[in-house]
C-alpha cells in the first residue's frame, strides 16, 4: 500500500469522500455531495504584517529585473457598481461620479509610482484586465483617460490583450466607441441570462431584448472582441430558459463565452430572498449539473467552436482569453486600484478594499496594501496544476521535466479512484476529464492539491466552504415541499431552505412538518447505506441539517 493510500485511508469518510468521490450511477451531479470551493488552492506559506517589512519587500520587488521570457500581466480594479445584484460577493461601492473621477486620479498616481520601476519596465505585459466591480461604470472620460495612461506607462506587448468588463447597462454607444479609441480589444460583459424575468429577479436592470440588441449593435462595429458571461440555476430559470440564453450567445454572433455555476452563500441576497419566499428555491447542484451538461451540449453543436477550458468556448481566432490563463497559471500579475490582489514571484498581496484608506495611502506616496503574504514554495507547480485540470487534462511529462515529480506514481491512489467514480479517462501520460469531471473541476483541482500536500506531509487541513446554500436540505424532501406549496412554502420553511431558521419558530406547526420529512429521509439514506453509496449518505450532513431545522 503507497503512503497516499494509507493516509488517504486514514482520514474521516466524509473528508475521504472529498478527495475521491464516490461512485454513483449519476457521478455529473452525484460523484460529490456538493462544491466545496469556489477558487481552489493550497494556501500560502506566511502572512507579512509587519509594515516596515512589507516596504523592504515590495521596493525589492519592484527593483528586480524580470526575465523576459515570463508571461505576465496587468489588473487594475474599479471597486464602484451603480446597483447590487443580488447573487455578487463582490460588492464595495455604489458609483457616484465625483467619488469615481477622484479615484481614477488616485489610482494613476498609484501607476505612476510603479511605473519606472526595473520590475515594470524589464519586460512587456501580455494582458490588461480592468475589472470590478463594474469599470463600465465609470464615465466615458476617465475610461478614456485610465486606458490611455496604462498603454502610455506600462510596456505591452504589441498584440496584448487589453480587457474591459463591465454591464450591458452602461454601454452607450460613446462609451464603447471612447473605450475602442482609447485601446481597449476585448470586453467582458455580465450577462447572466437573456431572460427579462430572469434578469429581474437577480438585480439586472435591462430587460433581455435590450441585452440583445446591445450585443448585437457591438458586434457589428467589429472593433473588439465580446465575450458575454452566463450563469446557471438561477431563479426561474427553467431548462427552456436556460436552452435559450445559450443558443443566443451563437445567435447574436459574439466571440465567445462562460458557463458559470451560479454559487449561493448564507449571506447574500438571493439566500435572503429566497429565504423569505420573495423567490423561488433554487436548482441544487445535481439539478445544476443537468444545466451544465445540456449547456456544453448546445455549445459543442456548433462547429466553429474552440473550448478554452471546462467554462469557456470561443468562436473568432481573436479571443485567447490571456488574462484568465495567466492568473490561473500563477505567472505574476501586478495590479492596482482600491482592492486589487496581485502576486509577483513568491509574493502576494492586496490593496486596501475600503476607498478612503487606499486614497489616503496612496495619496502619501506608500503601496496600499492591507495584507501581503508569502506563497508555498511549489504555488507555481501547483498553479499550473490548477491550470492543466481547468483546462480538461493533466499532463505529467510536464511536471516531471520542469519540477523533477513523478505525478502519475505519486498520485496514483487518487487517480484510480477518480477513473473508477467517472470524473477521469485514464492516458499514458495523465488523465482527460470526464463531462463529470468538468462539472467537478474545482473539487477535482482542490482535492489533488490536498492529495499531494498529503505526499509530502504527515497531516493536512481539508477545505470545505460554505457555497451551495440550495443543497442544505435533500432533494427528495425539497421535491415534497415543492409540490406541497405550489403557490409558495411558508416562510419558516423557506427560511430553513435556506439555512436561516427562526430560533422563536423552534415548535411551530411548519417547522415540525419539515423535520419530521427530513427525519424520514435520514432513515432512507440509513437504509441505503448498506449499499455503501457515501453520496447518498452524505447528501446532507448532520451539522447542515442542525443548521437547517
């Protein structure tokens, strides 16, 4: 027995269950009992809190001489978004236009004191990404005048990718026009869905045909790449609906795009609103798997498209996609703006996320961090280990040339564990994923860093975080509910479902209903357990249902 299986073995069958999988008739939506990571990783080396160090350490950054033939890249953060859509983490301010032009004043004061660094001017850049919040928010002006100062500042490679993201909303016909002259070749836009009700119900303003003819208007002008995000199990966002949006996408013509799994957490929005009946119960994540699986279906029936990686397809020779690959890949990405995160070497860091401190920061001649930290040794090798499954496969011969690590003798009890539960097709040189395995790849990314982690040390702590609210109650009992309130569950109930019950409504009548159905479900999945199926078992986990009931 290798040292990984016996380690392996030995760890608690749930946390096993999270490296392996576990075999199911329907391993798309069955193989874990849910995500259990939204960006995998495995974790840094040492915080740096001392702030005299932080200085000593970014002024050798910024004095060391890049080698010329490392990618890299460039993101600067807008941190203002003019409304809260409902299903974002990502939230910090609501845009005012005199708060929005100060801090583009800020943040090129804050280029500027890195730009004629030996570190920024030792190579080019292969990729620019304004990112948010909703840079699309800011006016057309400070666009202009922002992408102007980086191409005028920063050295960048003649064909690099320089990226706008932002909100259908804000695309006036100025805007893109200002956004195209003064450089931009790629914009990201947040779609989510093509569907009006869809898109209200969410917090998007315009309405589907709006987004339509908006796209359309912009990929006609030919200036730039488009690419548009959608997210599946939203609310009342039916298989039809969802059938929809994707053939839409082909329909209007644009560039490519993402399929993005819609991640619920206990404190946002939607779990409030759903919380309190305002709107439906959400898809679980084996529904969402279904989703999944029929949206790369109506994607790959169309010839010209080039899957990039397990979310994202392009079908123009233009859209590369640099930026995302690079971050992902671990290559250094030197960032600015009011909550940035950036890495250079073994370095990474983030900039302040609240405006007034970054301001004042910034404004004093100091780099705004509000941490910084050391990174694991092999963070490059496990980056692009991140990167190679992202991608569909892992290719060992890679690794053994460039890191001296024999992958497939070392890992070898997670990968026939993976095969046998459907998530990989075994090669002579690595694995491809499976359509499971796509769907998976987070956990499939974070359970191999574990598992080599496991290799080279005695213990490792697992991570397992809290983003599929919507699974926190078995189908079969959500299925009951559903069909028992049609026009809508009692809010007790709707409150559980969504992991945020009432202390007071301990005994009421609802309440009791609800643990009473998932008492019986418990003594099926009892039941089923003789047939060691450890999904079913752990379809809902006893601190969950505490949380729940």
């Amino acid at each position: 027995m290798s040292t990984l299986q016996a380690k392996i073995n030995a760890l608690p069958i749930e946390e096993r269950a999270w490296l392996l999988g576990t075999k199911s008739k329907n391993p798309l939506g069955c193989a874990f009992a849910k995500k259990r990571v939204v960006h995998p990783g495995a974790g840094g080396k040492r915080m740096v809190a001392d702030k005299a160090e932080q200085v000593q350490i970014w002024a050798d950054l910024m004095a060391q001489t890049p080698n010329p033939a490392d990618e890299r890249a460039v993101y600067i953060h807008i941190p203002f978004c003019d409304k809260k859509c409902s299903y974002c983490g990502f939230f910090q301010n609501f845009t005012r236009e005199e708060a929005a032009h100060h801090y583009v004043d800020v943040l090129l004061d804050e280029l500027d004191a890195a730009a004629d660094t030996p570190y920024v001017q030792g190579a080019p850049f292969q990729a620019v990404f304004f990112g948010g919040g909703t840079p699309t928010a800011l006016s057309d002006a400070d666009i202009a005048r922002l992408v102007q100062a980086v191409r005028a500042r920063l050295p960048l490679t003649s064909d690099c990718e320089i990226t706008l993201e932002g909100r259908i909303h804000d695309l006036t016909e100025s805007k893109v026009e200002a956004a195209m002259n003064a450089g931009i070749n790629r914009f990201s836009l947040g779609v989510q869905s093509f569907d009006t009700r869809v898109r209200q119900a969410i917090g998007r303003i315009d309405d589907g045909e709006t987004v339509i003819a908006t796209l359309r208007r912009m990929v006609e002008q030919q200036g730039a790449v488009v690419i548009a995000d959608l997210i599946y199990g939203l609310p009342y966002q039916s298989m039809e609906v969802w059938e929809n949006d994707v053939r839409t996408q082909f329909e209007i013509g644009i560039a490519g795009g993402d399929l993005y799994q819609l991640n619920v957490f206990p404190s946002s929005e939607l779990a409030r609103r759903v919380a309190s009946g305002d709107l439906p119960m959400l898809p679980t994540t084996e529904e969402q798997a279904e989703y999944f699986r029929r949206g790369i279906d109506i994607v790959m029936e169309y010839p010209m498209v080039r899957r990039i990686d397990t979310t994202h397809w392009a079908t123009d020779h233009r859209e590369r996609s640099i930026y995302n690959t690079l971050a992902k890949r671990g290559c250094d990405v030197l960032a600015f703006g009011s909550g940035a995160g950036g890495f250079i070497g073994q370095m990474m860091w983030r900039n302040h996320g609240a405006l007034a401190p970054y301001e004042k920061m910034v404004e004093e001649g100091a780099k705004p961090f509000q941490f910084m930290g050391e990174q694991a040794d092999a963070h490059r090798m496990q980056s692009e280990i991140g990167d190679q499954i992202e991608h569909g496969y892992l290719y060992a011969p890679f690794f053994t040339k460039k890191y001296g690590v024999d992958l497939l003798t070392e890992m070898e009890p997670l990968l026939a564990a993976w095969a046998e539960n459907g998530l990989v097709t075994r090669t002579e040189t690595g694995f491809r994923l499976t359509r499971a395995g796509e769907f998976w790849h987070d956990n499939l990314i974070q359970g191999f860093l574990e598992a080599y982690a496991l290799t080279q040390e005695d213990t490792v702590k697992l991570r397992k975080e809290n983003v599929a609210v919507q699974d926190m109650i078995p189908k079969s009992v959500r299925s009951m509910l559903e069909a028992m309130f049609p026009d809508g569950m009692p809010a007790q109930m709707a409150a559980a479902l969504a992991g945020k019950p009432s202390p007071e409504m301990e005994n009421h009548p609802h309440m009791q209903m609800l643990k009473e159905l998932i008492r019986k479900e418990r003594e099926k999945e009892r039941a089923a357990g003789a047939d060691h199926d450890l999904n079913t078992v752990m379809r809902t986990q006893s601190r969950d249902l505490g949380k729940a009931v």
